[in-house]
C-alpha cells in the first residue's frame, strides 16, 4: 500500500475568511506608510504578497520591512479575525473521512505563514486535524513550500519522499503549478481564488466544483484503505 501524502491549501479550499485576511494586510501596509495591496492575493504566498505591495508602493523591499509588514499583519488578524470565517462545503466530512486512513498523512501545503494559518483554522475547529504542513514562513513562493510540506509528510510516515503519493489540493492555477513543479498530483476545487475554466486549463488530476463531491473522497483515497 502506498503511503499518501494530502497536503491542503485553506483561504478558498478548506475556508472562506470574509475578508478577513485581505483587510488585515492592507490595515498592516498602510499602518507602515504604505498603500494598500492592489492586486488579487488568490495563491500568493504572505511574503510575496508583502513584496509586490510593498514594491508597487514604492517602498522598501527589504526582508525586515516584509518582516514588519508581516507582525502587523498578525496582530491585526489577531484581533479581527471571528465569526466571519465559514468552512467550505463538504470539507469537515472529508477531513474526517481522510482521518480514518491510516495510509494517509494529512498535512497543509499554504501560503499563508505558519501563525496566520493557525488563527484561521483554529477559528473553525479544523487546525487539530493538519499534522503538518508547509507554510508562507517556509518559502516566499508556493513550489519550494510544498516540497517542504511534503518532506515533512514523509518524514512522520517514516518512509522517503519518492516512497509516497503527494496530493496537492487547492483552488487556484498556482497551486496547480506548484504541484506540477514537484511532480506531484492536485485536485483542484473551483471554490475560491479562479474560475472553474482557468482551472481546466491548467489540468489537474482532478476538477471539482466543491469538496462534497465524491470523486474527491475517492481520488484522495484511492491507493490508501479507509480504516486500513
Ligand atoms: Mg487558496
């Protein structure tokens, strides 16, 4: 049996924060002097958000001033995030489903740095079930992130990396580009950052409208046993 890796995006695959996220980076750019991000975020990492908002506002790219950018980020999200964020469609039943494998190590492959991840699922009960995961403190691009995350999979399996199934699951062409990069599989879910066409250009694996669809259970399983 092949041991399997599910590494899942979260703003627009596992939830949708109202907002929340956006709004704390641009209150965090403009509390340092800087204009707002004017630009889609969808698949972006918080560093490379940081980066581009900061470069297009003409300010100073630097590590420490992303570093800034991104405590105040923080802090901010910290103290707004709440009853806003709602959990996708189909998604707590597939998590528990996916628990039950025992063949399959449930990670989060997300640009989102690893505190900012935390505050969002913790607000929904889902962040206990990521074992691990790779995050936008681990890499300033998706690609090299997602490698982490699934070197951390694998390293909790026990097994090397070239031993394991890696599934990348996300909601925008650039989680399907990073998947690819590393040679590893996605399932796309047309429920967030791009449309369902763009999403079909890119072919994924696998192309869902919602995670209630059962092709995703079933493609996420497929070389591992549920209850096995
Ligand atoms: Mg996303």
């Amino acid at each position: 049996m092949t041991a399997t890796i599910a590494l899942f995006d979260i703003d627009g695959t596992l939830i949708n924060s109202g907002g929340a996220g956006r709004r704390a980076m641009d209150q965090a750019l403009r509390e340092l002097g800087c204009s707002g991000a004017a630009f889609s975020m969808a698949g972006m990492t918080d560093r490379a958000i940081a980066r581009r908002a900061l470069q297009e506002g003409g300010c100073p790219d630097s590590d420490a001033a992303i570093n800034a950018v991104l405590d105040r980020y923080l802090a901010v999200l910290r103290g707004t995030l709440g009853a806003q964020v709602r959990v996708l469609a189909g998604v707590t039943q597939l998590i528990q489903q996916l628990r039950l494998c025992s063949q399959l190590r449930l990670g989060l492959g997300t640009g989102n740095v690893a505190a900012g991840a935390q505050l969002k699922l913790a607000t929904t009960g889902l962040w206990p079930f990521f074992d691990f995961g790779g995050f936008g403190c681990d890499a300033e691009l998706r690609a090299p992130l997602l490698r982490v995350a699934a070197e951390r999979g694998a390293l909790q399996a026990g097994l090397p990396l070239a031993a394991c199934r890696v599934l990348v699951v996300g909601d925008t062409v650039h989680d399907i580009a990073a998947a690819r990069a590393n040679d590893f599989e996605c399932l796309a879910v047309a429920s967030g950052g791009s449309s369902r066409d763009s999403l079909a250009q890119h072919q994924p694996q696998l192309l869902v409208d919602s995670l209630e669809d059962p092709r995703a259970l079933q493609w996420l399983t497929a070389t591992a046993q549920i209850g096995g």
